[in-house]
C-alpha cells in the first residue's frame, strides 16, 4: 500500500504503483483524511490517530483472495511517511513499513540554494 502525503492525491503515487504491479506486488494506494481528494473535495482533515484510517483499508486489502496476509507492506510518501509508522505500531498486519517522509524544513532548502 502506497500512503502520500499532504500535497499530492493517490493517484501522484502511480508511478510507485504501476512499477509494483510490473514486478508482480499487489499495489493499492488510497485518499485518506487530510489528503488529495478527501481533503480538497471533503474537507476532511488529517487526523492524529491514522491507524483508525488505515484499519478499514486492511480489512479491504486482506479480504481479497489474491493478497497474501503475511506479506502486507505499507509505504508512506510525504507527510505520509510521518503517518504509517503509527498504523504499524498499532496493527500487526503490517509486515513492514518504508517511509519517505520528505524534507521537513523547505524554509532551510531554498535559503541554501539562494
């Protein structure tokens, strides 16, 4: 599962996606509070708690019969990868856990480069 981050909707990370279906990984990746189109559209807010948003997509993703429940990997891009680490700590389902979750100090970045 691919998580973005605040400035960008799930479909920015299709790249990530189509590149794991290309080496045969089952891939999904989701709009959730506070991101892309739940956010522009629904007005829905990021929220503290992320592992309640991410129960209901394993629940999803461990349903389907192709997916092996054993081997469930969650990536965060952004301020995603500020997110999954708390969803792994709460949920067990998740075998492993990348983040990326960006550069945190823009500000810092292009005063440097000025």
């Amino acid at each position: 599962m691919v998580v973005p981050g605040r400035d960008t909707w799930a479909d920015d990370t299709r790249w990530v996606t189509d590149a794991a279906i290309k080496r045969g990984i089952n891939a999904l990746t989701f709009d959730g509070p506070g991101q892309g189109m739940t956010l522009r559209l629904q007005g829905l807010p990021f929220r503290p708690d992320f592992e309640k948003v991410m129960k209901p997509v394993l629940d999803f993703a461990t349903s389907l019969p192709h997916v092996d429940n054993n081997r469930i990997g969650v990536m965060g891009m952004s301020f995603g990868g500020f997110q999954i680490p708390q969803a792994a700590a709460f949920d067990k389902r998740i075998k492993i856990c990348i983040t990326d979750p960006g550069n945190i100090a823009w500000g810092k970045v292009i005063i440097a480069s000025g």
